[in-house]
C-alpha cells in the first residue's frame, strides 16, 4: 500500500503572544514541535505500512524548520520526506495549502491513503485534510480512530458522540486522525540520528503545476484583518484567606452544586 | 433565495441541538443586512425534520432528500449541498463547528472555490456598499489570542461555535421546498456502530476533578486522587496528563478528548487554554485552583483560588 501523509511543523501553543502595537503574533522559533495529531496519524499509517509492506511519503508545506518534524517523521519510520517550501506558498489559506500539499502528493503518486492530522494546535480549522480530498476527488473520513486493511479497502473506525461508526471504503481514501487515539511510535537515539543525516528534497513552486493565483497571498479567500490578545471580560471571584478557610469554602461551592 | 443559509447537520442521533443556537447567530447578521434566513439540510427521510426546523425568523427550509445516504458519506452530500448553495445566492452559510460539518464544507468550499473560516464565536455585520460584511471572530492559539476574519467573495463559509447564543424559538411558518437529487454511489460503506460505554461514565459525571500540568509535580496528582474519592468525584485531565501517561487517553477533557457535563468542575494546576476550556458544556460550577494569577482559567471560572495546590489539597484532604 503506497501512503502519503502530511505534517505540520507549528509553535508551541503556550508561548504565543500578541504585540499590542503590530497586532503580530511573537513567536519563539525555537519553541516548535510536530503537531500532535500528525503523529497518531503517523502510527496509523505505521500500522497499513507494516500491515502490507507498504510505503510511507511524508509532506509537510512550512519554512525550513519543518525539517526538523520531517526528520522526526523518517526517524519514526516513513521511508521519504519532502520539503514543500517557496515564498510564493506563504499566506496561504486552507484552500491554497491544500492546493500546494496536493500538488506535491500529485508528483509522488497515486497514493492508496493520504493521512492528515485531525486540525493543526495553531491555526486549528481541521479544513485541509477534506480539501485535498475534494482535489483528488477521493472519499475522506474524519475522526478515524481505528484503520486496517481488509477485502481490498479499509476498515475504519470512526469517532461520533457515543461511540464509533463502523466503516468500510474503498481505496484511494483521505482520513484525517484526532489527537490521542492510538500511542505513538516515538523515534529512538539511533534511528533519529540516522534520520538527521537525510538528505530530504525541497519542492519548490516551480516543480509543482499550480496556478500562482490560486496558492499564497493571490489565493487566499480568508484573511486575518486583526490579531489581539483575548480578554472574556470575566473574572473568577477569588476566594481567599487561611488554607483552611479556602478548603472550607471550596467544601460549601460543591455542597451547593451537588444539591 | 438570497440571505444567509443555516446547515442544519443530521447526525446518528438525529438533528444537532446547536441548530437553535446557529439560527441566533444569523440573526445578528440578517438584523443588520435585512436578509432572509433559510435552513438547508441533507440526508434520508428529510422531511421529517420540516417541524424541527421551522424557528422563528427562518423564511425557509430547504431539504435535500437523499435516500439511504449516511451523513458519513461527505464525498456524496458534498455534491449535492455545493449544487444547492451554489445556485442559492446565499451571502453566507453558517455551519455547526463540528467534525463532520466541518469536513463536509471543506469539501463545499474546495469544490466551489468559496472562502471558509473556522471556529467563529461571534460575528461583527456592516453593510458596505449595499453588500453585507460580516467580519468573524475566532479564538485562535489556545486561549490567549483572537483573530478577526474577513472572507474575499460570496457565498462565504463560516463555522461557529455557538456556545454563547441562546437558542431561536421554534414555531416559525417557513415555506419548504423539497429537492430530490440524482446521488452517486459513496465509496464509503456504513457496516454498524459500537458503542463506547467507558467515555460515558465521565461524561455524566457529576463532580469531576480536574489535573493539569501543575499537577505533575511532586504528589500533587496523588492528592488529586484522593480528594476526588473523598467527595465522590471523577478524575479527569487535560491533554498534557494524557499525553505524558498520567491518565488514559478517555479521560483527558477537551477539543481532541470528552466533553464533560458535571455540576461542579474543580480544576488543579490547569492554565486554561481553550483545547481545554471547550471540553467544559453546561454551565457548571467552576473552581480553579493556580499558583499562576493570570492563568487564562480564572476567565473561565467561577472562583478563583491564587494558590499552590499541594497546600490547599492538603487541607483539603483533612
């Protein structure tokens, strides 16, 4: 089974602020790691690969320090890892990374699976992985919490409010992984230093046939017009005084709110 | 049909409550762009829903009647959906912000190269130019960040989050118009559904103590433990104690976990952020306990304990 499977290098959600001049977002570049969900949905594409000696394509659209979450995703166990990077993809909407993301897949393909992650920690739409399915005109399916290989296609599991649908579809699919519904493999010493020394390709806008309208600032039908620090207006009422005060009233709040 | 359209999302268990409160949230828009609100929906037996969509305010219902079609099978709905909104003149749609709404007008919005934001909690309408503007705001960053959204272009898609509007009262006249679309086969194959009982036992929950990542020092979860046995309460966490072992996968609250429901939440060590904070539905009682006094949970909470855990859990405790 030929698997494709994209991955988003993001900041670190807590160490996020917001310039109140520039309405800019401060981010520690230092401060990044794969998205969390990529990563189970990399153990499931583990799992398929294994299952039927298949192989295991990782993309991931960013600057150059997504590197590091595609050397971590070979050190895991994918076998090729590109780099989609050009000036012309910044900007991008969820329309134009899922144009650009497709157009990579597209030069290594046809792929039977395409895994995503359920949504990115930063931007958090969850819209890239169906998009790049509408492009391929494949089926998709979200929240997929189990996947096997069976009677030619898959069997999947799918998370719903009170359990999970069971589903069979037919190959070449998208399925789009949450966060925590399998451990994921984690990379040892060896197999991460090795990974280091890969010497993994950089696609560019030139390689890939895309519309330059379509991708970038041009093609973005969604814009950010501000960025500003949250405030709800709300503030907890503070219970103070001795520690024994506090559990006292702590005591009462939930005597209250069981009755 | 000009105006803004309302998806009405039909799941396993039937129409999604949210629809109310979606219906509230295109009011603010029509309040202000005098449109007209029409309801769209897709699935089998549509029409039986004629009833439950018919709130006040909606000039319409429109249902696209699709037999023996699971609301699974987005590489289907999508196709018809996208016909009906494309020939609909809609300014807006609003959808629900839940995983198979959000996939299903991914799809939609790929399909017909239409703009779409996500996770909107409320939207700011002008009129410019004779044209509506709706200008969307979402949380973004875990807690701390807003983010303002503008869409380029109509028919415009917008998720939301409708926590915060109170649900449109039934008992509206809307004119329904029933479409009977050709369908293609899915790729997709429904062969049942498996309940899952474990999540369920939070879920309905009570009281329920939660742990953060402050919680991972020294006994503090320990004592957590404890304390919730003392009062009768369950056990959750946040997506960092899941992540790094300190409790199953089932317990962690949030976005990516379970969604609680209890009347009283006690949160220890937990900062707050909105992964978080979204896994909390209900309106229960909140009690957050951090040594950190800006911690984004005090604007969540109901009280507010500036403290260390350890020492209030051990008075707790006695």
């Amino acid at each position: 089974m030929k698997i494709a499977i994209c991955i988003k290098h993001v900041p670190t959600a807590e160490n996020v602020e917001v310039n109140e001049e520039t309405h800019q977002l401060i981010r520690d570049t230092a401060e990044s790691d794969t998205n969390p969900c990529d990563l189970n949905a990399l153990e499931f594409a583990l799992q398929l690969k294994n299952a039927t000696d298949g192989t295991i394509d990782v993309f991931s659209m960013g600057p150059e320090n997504a590197m590091a979450s595609l050397k971590k995703s070979l050190a895991i166990g994918a076998d090729n890892a590109y780099l989609l990077a050009d000036k012309r993809f910044a900007g991008s909407d969820t329309l134009g990374t899922a144009r650009v993301l497709a157009a990579g897949i597209k030069t290594h393909g046809p792929y039977d699976v395409i895994f995503t992650g359920s949504e990115s920690s930063d931007g958090g739409t969850g819209q890239v992985g169906p998009m790049i399915a509408e492009i391929f005109g494949m089926p998709d399916v979200s929240e997929t919490v189990s996947v096997t290989a069976a009677d030619g296609g898959l069997d999947i599991k799918k998370r719903v409010e009170g359990g999970n649908m069971l589903l069979h579809v037919a190959t070449p699919v998208v399925l789009t992984v949450p966060f925590g519904c399998n451990e994921p493999t984690l990379p040892t010493l060896r197999s991460q230093r090795q990974a280091n020394k890969a010497d993994i390709p950089h696609v560019d806008d030139d390689a890939l046939a895309i519309d330059d309208k379509t991708i970038g600032m041009p093609g973005a039908l969604s814009i950010v017009t501000d960025v500003h620090s949250a405030s709800s207006g709300r503030q907890a009422e503070e219970i103070s005084g001795t520690f024994g005060e506090i559990a006292g009233r702590i005591g009462e709040l939930i005597e209250e709110g069981r009755a | 049909m000009a105006g803004i359209g309302v998806f009405a999302e039909i799941t396993a268990n039937g129409a999604d409550e949210a629809l109310g409160s979606l219906i509230t949230a295109a009011k603010t828009v029509t309040d202000v762009s005098g449109e007209e609100i029409t309801v769209i929906a897709a699935g089998p037996d549509i029409e039986k829903y004629k009833e439950a969509f018919s709130f006040q305010g909606v000039s319409k219902v429109v249902l696209c009647d699709l037999p023996g079609v699971s609301f699974v099978q987005t590489d289907v709905i999508a196709k018809d959906l996208a016909d009906v909104i494309e020939k609909s003149g809609f300014s807006a749609v609003l959808v629900p912000a839940t995983h198979t709404a959000r996939a299903l007008f991914a799809r939609i919005a790929m399909k017909l190269n239409i703009g779409m934001t996500a996770d909107c909690t409320s939207l700011r309408t002008e009129v410019v130019d004779g044209k509506t503007v709706i200008h969307q705001i979402k949380p973004s960053f875990g807690a701390q960040i807003m983010v303002d959204c503008d869409i380029i272009g109509q028919p415009q898609i917008i998720t939301m989050k409708t926590d915060d509007y109170e649900p449109a009262a039934l008992g509206g006249t809307p004119s329904v118009e029933v479409l009977r679309p050709e369908t293609s086969g899915s790729a997709i194959t429904v062969n049942g559904f498996e309940e899952i009982s474990s999540a369920n036992s939070l879920h309905d929950a009570k009281i329920v103590v939660c742990a953060g990542k402050g919680a991972m020092a020294d006994d503090n979860f320990q004592l957590i433990q404890q304390y919730a046995e003392k009062i009768g309460a369950a056990v959750a966490g946040t997506r960092p104690m899941a992540d790094n072992g300190w409790i199953p996968f089932s317990s962690q609250v949030g976005q990516s976990g379970t969604v609680i429901r209890p009347d009283v939440c006690i949160t220890f060590g937990v900062s707050g952020a909105i992964q978080f904070t979204e896994g909390i539905k209900g309106d229960p009682v909140i009690i957050a306990v951090n040594s950190d006094p800006h911690a984004a949970i005090f604007g969540f909470a109901d009280y507010a304990v500036v403290a260390d855990m350890h020492d209030v859990l051990t008075e707790l405790l006695k």
